[in-house]
C-alpha cells in the first residue's frame, strides 16, 4: 500500500467513525493541505493548515514555509472541518494560520494534547505554558495576522482534535492595550463564544517506534489488535497470506530495526539488509522501505526494535498458507439471507422467513473460506424439498426459476444466489420445506422457509355493537387463510344479500394482515333503527374462486338509558371472588354499543362510539364484606352493553346487599343486588355461649328430677 492510499485510507476511517462523512466529498475551505512531506501549502484567510514537510524536531515560527511537523505519518490534503492526520506518540504536529483583521482567531485543544514552545503570533497573543496551555488566542488591529501552533499529545492519548474558531470584530482596536484585553476575553470564554468553527483536525496517535506502514500484494485476510479486518497500515496486527506473496513495511521512527522470523525473507529494501536476508534498518521514519516475500508455510513474526534497543516495540504476525482460496468453508465469515427482493447478503440474519402465494424467495449467500475470501471455484448444487421448484445464478444478479426442484452452477463461492418458487405443481398451493446449497457434493446451507398459498377461508370474529344511525369502526375482526391455516392477505367485500334496514353495510377498509389479526378500518353502517342482522363477507382468491366467511349476528344499538345489576352466585364461601355484571341497555332493552371507532384509521376506541358507565364520576359499588379486585374508574366502559367487576368476599357469614349506582344515568335508579355470605364451619362466641346456656339448662332439668326422685324416696 502506497503512502498516498494509506492517506487516503486513514482519512476515510477516521472522518467516517467521526460520523462526519467522506473526505473525498468534503469542499475545502481555501487551501488544501499538501499531501504527506510535501512543501507547507500556502496561508490562506481563515484556513488552518498542517505543516505537512517533517524534521526530527518540530519548528515554529512566523514564517509558514519554515514550520516543520515532528513525527507526522499520514494527513488528508483537506482543510476544512474534517481534516484528518496521524502522528507518532511522541512527534508533535505544527499548524498554522492566517486570521482577520480586528477579528479574534483561537486553536482549541478540547482534550488529548498540549501546546509546546515555538507557538508564534505575528501581534497580540495569549502565553503559551509548554506542555500546560490548551488554547491559544491571537488578534490585530491592523491587517490579517499568521499564527503557528506546536502541538504535543498528552501520555496515553489515541487520538485527539486540533479546533479553530475565528471571531470577526472581538472590539474596535486602536492599540495594544485592546488587543491585551481582546486576548483575554477569547481566552477566558466559553468555546461556544469563540466564534465560529472553521477548521477541526482529527488526529490519531499510533506508538513510537511502531510500523506506519503494511501492506501485501496478496493478502487473505488482514486483522487489526482486536481482531476486526482493516486495511490501514498502521493499524495491521496480523495477517494470512499465500506462500510466495510480497509484504511491504515502513516504521514510524527514523532507525528502527525491522526482524523477520526463519520462513519469511527481506528480499529488497532501501537500506542494507543483514542477518541473511532476517534484519534490517529502516533508516528514514515513514519512508524506508522493506519487502519481505512469505517463503514457507507456516507462522511467522516481523518485529521491530528502536535503534540499538533490545525490546520489542512492534510485532505483526503472518500466518503463511498454501493458497487463499484453499481454505475450508466458514460460516462465520459468510453471508447468508433468505429475501423477496434479491439483493446482496450483507447479513447472516433472514430478512424474511417465506413469501406469499405467487412470489420468489431468494437465498442470497455470499460463502468464504476461514481467510474471508470467496471459496474456490466449484459445482454448487441448489435443492428444494415438498416440491417447490428452484434456480441458481453465479455473480451479483437474480436467478431464473427453473421447472425443477434442483439447480447447479459452477463457480467461484463469492456470489451465489437461489431463487425458489411453488412452479406448476404447486400453483396456489402452500409451500414449505428445506432449501440446501451444496459444495462438491457437500452441504454448507440448510434454510427452512415457506410460500403461503391460494384464500382457502375467511373468518370474521369478535363483533361489536355498533352505534345506530352511522358507522363504527373497530366493528370487528377479520383474517383470511390459505389451505394450510396461515394467513394471508385478502380484500373482503360484504355479502350484499345480508345487508338490509339495519346493518347498512360491512367496510373493508385494509386487507387482511398475512401476519396478524386486523381490527383497524373494519367498519359496520347501521340504520336509524336498533336491531340484529346476520350478515357475512366474501373475497375473490387468485384461481378465481368466490370465498365466502362465516355468517355472523351483528347487532346495532342506542345509548344508555336504564341499566340492571347482578351477581354470578347466590351465596359465596369466604375467600372466594364474587363476579359483578352491569348491563347497560338503550331506549328499546338492547344491549348498549360500543366500545368503536368513529374513524377508519383509528388505532383505538374512542369515547364517541363507545358507552362509558360515568364520565365524571365513577360507578359507586359498595357491599359489606367485599374488597373489589380492580377499582371502579371514569374510564370504564360497557364491552357490548356488559361491564363486570370482581370483588373478594370476607369471612364474616351473613346476608347482605350490595348497591350500584352509575350517578351518570338520571333515566334510571341505582340497584341493589342480595348476596350470603356463608359460615366457614368454625364455633363462634355466640354459638359457645348458647351450648354453655343449653348444658346449664340440662343441668338444672337433671337436679330437678333427681330431687322429684328423692322426695318420693323419703315418703316410703
């Protein structure tokens, strides 16, 4: 990899994991930067620039031609926000500037870096304390001012921004003590008050005497520290490639000894290679070169080492291989997905599990080796089971259904795509099974998927009353199924035989859902008059067959005008949970409407298609000895005319009433509803109390008679 397209690599990751997009389409504000080591471009208004010629020390200064970067790597030829540089961890980077006149131009360290000595301003400028100060103001009152920053990264930094804000008119200068004061206010600001952001460097810092620089001519996979792929240089920790493929290395610091293991050979270099072909100098930093040719098989390292050090400070390690596409098949490094509109995988998760009656579900893979390459060129075999039928295609493109229920191919595995159908045979039938794609013979996809087929039925359920004189929505609910009972998607009309003075009419607004129950837009007209009508729906299903639903009584009712009370049992046992049922009946004893809609896209009932049992106040529920489960609230509403509420009976034995009143309803009075509450079988006070009168009785009745029995005795 060229230092050119390592530039350009580095600009692309970083700006892009910045979220601020491509440098290759980000405008330039003024003059760009020159690429790496070219000569310093040319101040410009409002534009930070970076110097981009490097030296073994930084230089400042007030001259733009001069200033020189210490350990720069790479930088993006942009100027503007989204400029980008990588340096060394312990380089420092020079930028420099040309302000406005009478304006306040600030370099912002947020976090990461410090400035160092040799920070220069043409007039007026804020003390820069080397390795502590992390802004630096300038201004002028009499013409557009140059200014240069040397900038260090902290110990530990990875990365860090470089920002500049300009600030038009800071005051009206006329002298030095102005501009003093100028330099004061911008540097004792907010960031927010320091103008406007016109220039932002996103800098990384990769490690001394670390490689800048990796690339090969053939590579089967490339890995960063954590494991993730990448293609930026610097950052390359390990790699697979082919025997006899070439690998290109720079280091970042001038004299760093580059070592590679027994198996692989430093075939050419800039500097003299020593050690037989297994060490050499890399003498200028970032642009000594180093081949090195992978010459057998096997695990190998290339280390580097500073210049008459012993520790190493980087290591790559290089897994050499027979051949890239030798490797065996890898799940995790493939790409696989089941779709209705073919597209390339980019996934291993199915966008869809099936398709509808007449469609094409396609497997989209894309299948590698554990070196992340394509498998080697080889007869893939596609095969469908229950009958449905398939094609297959090579390349990034759609394949044609065959007549079959099997389909091959011969090519290489990136691109291999199956498209799978119910064909002749299964025409608006229902479909499903197991889709496999086979390597050589053998298998690598297994996919379970289904085709829904033809309407077979349609269900209408779960009516609700719906208000005379208009429509109510959220009436009902419909779903219509294929053969095998999966739904499906269906237009229902009503059946206009079943419709008359009562029910008006049944609206259809949406089709049946393929994926659940549908509830919304399902409307019923009623008439004037309140009532019942059996009534009934139909479709027309692809093969052309009339599908008619089940019939249905549905009913049409007023609002609330008198309403009745009652209880499931008679008599409750303690402990046990007493049921309350408020029926709510309209002018004619019907069963009051609700709860609907009184609009088709409403996702919910609403209060004017549904009867509520107190809009202000609460209905009152009150019986002795009974806790109610759920509060009664303003909320409630009667579910086709019926409102039930649960209360837990107490242990105290007795009967009772309990009295309901909805306060809401002045046609009607409040009722009371009787309710016993049965003993538990345990001897109560009152009870022993009445055996212990009952034994004393017995006993006075028993000393009675023996007295009785006695006198008699003694009148013998």
């Amino acid at each position: 990899m060229s230092i050119r397209t390592l530039r350009k690599r580095i600009a692309l990751v970083t700006v892009s994991a910045l979220g601020v997009g491509f440098l290759s389409v980000a405008p330039a504000n003024g003059a760009d930067n020159a690429a790496w080591g070219g000569n310093n471009a040319a101040t410009a208004a409002s534009v930070m620039n970076i110097a981009t010629q490097t030296a073994a020390a930084a230089v400042g200064g007030t001259t733009f031609a001069n200033l020189r970067s210490e350990g720069l790597i790479a930088n993006s030829t942009a100027s503007n926000t989204t400029a980008t540089a990588v340096m060394r961890a312990d380089g420092k980077i020079v930028v420099y500037l040309t302000g406005v006149t009478d304006g306040g131009s600030t370099i912002n360290l947020p976090s990461g870096a410090t400035f160092q000595t040799g920070t220069d301003c043409d007039k007026t400028e804020s003390v820069v304390t080397a390795g502590t100060s992390t802004r630096f103001a300038c201004v002028d009152d009499s013409a557009a001012l140059l200014m240069a920053a040397v900038i260090a990264p902290n110990s530990g930094t990875t990365s860090f921004t470089i920002d500049y804000y300009q600030k038009a008119a800071v005051t009206t200068l006329n002298d030095g003590s102005q501009e003093v004061a100028a330099v004061a206010t911008l540097m004792a600001a907010a960031v927010g008050e320091l103008g406007t952001l016109t220039g932002r460097i996103t800098v990384t810092v990769i490690p001394t005497n670390s490689f800048s620089d990796f690339t090969s001519d053939t590579e089967c996979s490339q890995l960063d520290s954590s494991g993730a792929a990448t293609d930026i240089g610097y950052s390359v920790a390990s790699t697979t490639v082919p025997l006899g493929s070439t690998m290109v290395v720079k280091s970042s610091k001038a004299a760093d000894v580059l070592t590679v293991s027994p198996g692989l050979l430093i075939t050419s270099a800039t500097n003299t290679i020593t050690l037989s072909g297994q060490s050499v100098p890399l003498t200028t930093e970032n642009v000594s070169t180093a081949t090195v040719t992978a010459a057998t098989v096997g695990s190998f390292t290339m280390t580097l080492k500073a210049s008459g050090g012993t520790a190493t400070t980087d290591t790559i390690y290089v897994t050499v291989v027979t051949g890239c596409t030798l490797g065996t098949y890898s799940l995790a490094n493939s790409l696989i997905e089941l779709q209705t509109t073919r597209a390339a995988a980019d996934s291993l998760v199915d966008e869809v599990a099936g398709t509808v009656n007449g469609g094409t579900l396609y497997l989209s893979t894309r299948l590698r080796n554990v070196y992340g390459t394509a498998l080697a060129s080889g007869t893939w075999v596609a095969t469908a089971t229950g009958g449905a039928v398939v094609g297959i295609v090579a390349g990034d493109s759609t394949p044609t259904l065959t007549a079959a229920s099997t389909a091959a191919t011969t090519a290489t595995g990136d691109y291999i795509t199956v498209a799978i159908g119910q064909g002749a045979n299964l025409e608006n039938k229902p479909w499903s099974g197991t889709i496999t794609i086979s390597y050589n013979g053998t298998t690598l996809v297994t996919k379970n998927a289904a085709i829904t087929g033809d309407i077979a039925s349609v269900v209408l359920s779960s009516p609700v009353i719906a208000k005379t004189g208009g429509n109510t929505f959220r009436a009902f609910v419909s779903n219509a199924y294929d053969s095998n009972g999966s739904r499906v998607a269906a237009t229902l009309l009503p059946v206009a035989s079943s419709l008359g003075s009562v029910v008006q009419n049944l609206i259809f607004t949406n089709a049946t859902s393929a994926t659940a129950d549908t509830i919304t837009g399902n409307g019923v007209t009623c008439g004037s008059t309140a009532g019942k009508a059996e009534v009934q729906a139909q479709t027309t299903n692809a093969a052309g067959a009339t599908i008619l639903s089940n019939k249905w009584t549905q009913s049409c009712a007023g609002g609330l005008l008198t309403y009745k009370a009652s209880l499931d049992k008679a008599a409750y046992n303690p402990g046990e949970v007493a049921v309350l049922t408020v029926e709510g009946l309209d002018s004619n004893g019907n069963r009051v409407f609700g709860p609907g809609a009184d609009a088709a896209g409403d996702a919910a009932a609403d209060a004017d298609r549904s009867v509520a049992l107190g809009s202000t106040t609460a209905a009152s529920l009150s019986g002795s000895f009974l806790t109610i489960v759920t509060a009664a609230a303003t909320t409630d509403v009667f579910v086709n005319g019926l409102k039930t509420y649960r209360f837990v009976v107490g242990s105290t034995a007795g009967d009772y009433q309990l009295a309901v009143n909805l306060s809401q309803v002045t046609t009607d009075s409040a009722k009371t509803v009787k309710y016993t509450i049965n003993s538990t079988g345990e001897i109560t006070d009152t009870e022993v109390y009445a055996a212990i009168v009952k034994l004393i009785a017995s006993i006075n009745s028993q000393i009675a008679l023996l007295q009785k029995q006695l006198r008699k005795a003694n009148r013998r």
